[in-house]
C-alpha cells in the first residue's frame, strides 16, 4: 500500500539506524534504509521489496505515516480560561521589591537596558496594600485548591523582609486550613539570624543563587561595590542549613547559572566542596539567558563542545561503561527525564485532534500569577514587565480576560508555520518569544523557531541514543 500522502514525519539516522518521528502518533519508528531512502522521496515505492512494501501497509494500519495536521490552532484550554482562573489559581509570586545588593553581569536588571526590554533595578519596593490585595486577589481565585503557594521576589526579596513577614502573618489567617507553601529565591548575602531563625519557623522553601565556587561565583555575581559575593552567601547557606530541621533540610535548594564567561570543568568543581557532598544539595541549572540583553551572550565552540560532553558522559554513566565516574549529581535528574522521553516516544499517543495548539503557551497566570511592586500582574516572574502585551490585568481590576485569551492562543500569528511544523506538540516557544517591545508579533516568534527545532532534534538523538545502547551495543554490557 503505497504512501499517497506526504506523511506528516520527520526524519532522523544515527551511525547505525534511520528512523522518523510521526507527528500525528508522537512517536519514533526505527526503520531500514531503503523505507528511510523512500519516504526522503529518493526512491519510488515500486523499488522496495515485498518485506518493505508490507512493512509500510502495517505501519499504515497501525495509524502511521498520516499526512493529518492541525485543521486549527487553538488551545484548547481556550473556553475554560475564566472558569480555571476564577478558582484554580497555584502560585502568586509577589515582587516585594525591585531593589538589589548585586549587580549580576548576566541579569536583565542589572545591565541598564533603559526600561526597553526589561526593567532596570530601582528603589521601588510593594507596599501594604498592593500586597493585601494580592493576597486577597489570590485567595479568591485559588478557592478550590488545598494547597497554595505563595512565594517572595525581587530584586533581592530579603531587602524588604519586614514586608515578607507581615505577608506571611496575614496568609497563615487567610489560608487557615490549607496547606500554605512560602518560598523565595535569594542571591543568600542578607542573612542575619533574626531571618534565618524566621525562616526555619515558617519553613521557607529557599531557592540560593550559586553560579559554581568562588572563583567562578564572583566573576558574575558581585555587590556594589564589586566585591564578590560567595563568601557571605555560602556561609550563610551553612547556617541555615544548620538552623533547618532534618525533614525540612530538603526544603533548602540552588540554582546555577552556567555563563559562557566560565569554564564548565571550573563551574563543576564546586561539586568537590564537603558540604555540597556531605549535604546532596539539590541544584536545578539553567544556561544564562541573554533574551533581555541589550547585548547577546557569546558562547564559545569551548563551551558548547564541554556542554555536550558533559551530556555524553552523563550517558556512559547511566549505561555503567565505566566504573567510579563522577558527575555533578543534577546529571541523574537530566538522565530520569530522557528516559521518561524515551518511554514517550516508545508508546505515542493514539490520534492527533482536529485543533490543537503548540507545547510552549501556558494558561497566562494559572500556574504562576506575578505581581509586581506596583500592582500589576504578569503570567509569570520571566516576562518582560515593561511589556504591555504581556500584562494580563492588575489588583484594582483583576484578570484582563481578552488578554489571557490572546496569549494563550498567541501561536495563531503563526498558524500556518506552526500547522505544518514537526516540532509542535513539543514547541518550547512560550508568549515571552512573541514580545516585541510590547507588541506581539508573529514574525518575532518565528525568529525563535530554530531554537525549538534544535530542541526537539536534540530531544529525540538522545533517545535514539539511548535506545541503540541498550539494544544494538547491548553485548558491550
């Protein structure tokens, strides 16, 4: 049963295997060479063999090879928008200031961009009442929820503690009978222990900033005065951990920003630190991110090469094809999530619907509402908050629903592009990618489409990877 369609695939080979990925069932489908060199269109079906040819009539029965895409791009969250966030609001991340103690060479707040594409630092910090009515904003349209999660921002949130302490009172009434999460993200340089025993009471999910040791931490991460700061942030996160119960030590977390300024080797040895073995601190790390630069990040071919190694190491590791390696210990968590892809793309999905929409847009302020100092609520702390078309409402006047609506949707700017690309159920373009100084646009969104590409092409390689690891190199084990 010859292919009369151009099958809605994407193809792929490794050194030893070809394969496509079936948009339609999500799936990855080994195949030989010959079925490889006819759906590329280089040879006709008359040229396979019988095998090939009943090979591709069962792929065909099974639902494979179908040239279906989306008749519409819609999300299809689109009608519940209100009603989710009329009550199922999760986490309000309040800006209590917009002041900071560092000037972090990477941070869109920091490098000046004059309220262009990001706000700068500033003295302005949330007062009383724009917090009250958050807080109050929040309890209303998380009303279903049992658990709530109110988290603390900046800036440097710890500068205005006196308001996060005044905050976290009021909820603890507000929410009484519900499980109230607190938590905030800190550069750790402010600590007294007035705040750390305040923090352990209240058990703070606490996010530290840590970019690697102190010869890597303070080439970034300085203070005014461009002394560096990873002295008085690792003691501090010493005693902190020390104040923490043991059951809540696991509320105390790091984020590292790999920069392209900085060896990956050198950024890795903080891994060699006793207290970060002895403590199994866990780490989530994040590529700096110059999408708020008025100059763009240059990452060297040192760094990439590095960075993908670190990848393939990860990878032996797992396959145990040497014994004593050592990996930072955030790779176990990288290896869980390929192999949960993997088992994805083994299994698909049964059929694509009618209308659909891209992975990347969320539900505009359902899983994470920021507020900023001034009252006005953004679908998230990443966006750009001089951005008019990310603004989706304010405390006075709620939730801008016409506005929401349009962000969700925002890939219809480019329906046509997204209808026929192999990338869509896994795109990782968010409503972020399509500001364009306030206005949304679809050719800015477009512009992002490569990076989307090499997300998913990377995705898939490793799962392929994987996959003739454990079966074709399977005698090596």
């Amino acid at each position: 049963m010859q292919v009369h369609e151009k099958p809605f695939i994407h193809l792929y080979r490794s050194a030893r295997e070809y394969y496509f990925y079936d948009v339609n069932k999500d799936s990855i489908v080994t195949i030989n060479q010959n079925i490889y060199n006819y759906l590329d269109e280089k040879i006709n079906f008359d040229e396979l063999s019988i095998d090939d040819k009943q090979y591709i009539e069962k792929l065909l029965e099974d639902g494979y090879l179908s040239n279906k895409h989306f008749t519409e791009i819609r999300h299809p969250m689109t009608d519940k928008i209100r009603n989710i966030l009329d009550g199922h609001c999760k986490q309000l991340i309040l800006q209590v200031t917009q002041s900071c103690n560092l000037i972090c060479s990477y941070c869109p707040y920091a490098a000046k961009t004059n309220n262009v594409l990001q706000r700068d630092h500033s003295n302005r910090s949330m007062d009383w009442e724009i917090a009250k009515k958050s807080i109050d904003f929040f309890a209303e349209h998380s009303k279903f929820n049992q658990e709530v999660n109110i988290s603390f921002y900046g800036g440097e949130p710890l500068i205005a503690f006196e308001l996060i302490k005044k905050c976290v009172a009021y909820c603890k009434k507000l929410f009484l009978g519900k499980h109230c999460i607190f938590n905030m993200t800190t550069n750790g340089t402010l600590f007294t222990d007035e705040i750390i025993a305040y923090l352990s009471e209240n058990h703070f999910e606490v996010m530290f900033s840590i970019d690697g040791p102190a010869s890597v931490h303070d080439i970034n991460r300085k203070k005014i005065d461009h002394s560096g700061s990873f002295s008085s942030m690792f003691n501090n996160l010493k005693k902190l951990y020390s104040a923490y119960s043991e059951q809540d030590r696991q509320l105390i977390h790091a984020n590292m920003v790999l920069s392209p300024d900085n060896d990956l080797d050198d950024v890795y040895s903080l891994f060699d630190d006793p207290f970060i073995k002895e403590t199994g601190l866990h780490f989530d790390v994040v590529v700096a991110d110059d999408q708020f630069l008025t100059e763009r990040l240059e990452f060297p071919d040192e760094f990439r090469s590095k960075f993908k190694y670190y990848d393939f190491l990860s990878l032996i590791s797992e396959l145990k094809l040497i014994d004593g390696l050592q990996l930072p210990p955030f790779y176990k968590n990288l290896m869980l999530r390929l192999k949960h892809n993997y088992i994805q793309y083994k299994h698909g999905r049964v059929y694509m619907p009618d209308t659909g929409a891209p992975g990347g847009p969320c539900v505009p302020g359902l899983n994470r509402l920021f507020v900023t100092v001034t009252g006005d609520f953004f679908s998230c702390e990443r966006v750009s908050e001089v951005s008019d078309c990310m603004c989706i409402g304010n405390v006075n006047d709620g939730f801008d629903y016409e506005k929401t609506g349009r962000l969700l949707n925002v890939a219809q700017d480019t329906a046509e592009k997204c209808k026929n690309c192999y990338a869509i159920h896994h795109c990782t373009l968010c409503q972020s990618y399509s500001d364009d100084q306030g206005v949304l646009s679809g050719k800015k969104r477009m512009s992002h489409c490569p990076s989307s590409y090499s997300n998913i092409d990377n995705e898939i390689m490793k799962c392929i990877l994987l996959k003739e690891a454990k079966t074709v190199y399977s005698w090596r084990s």
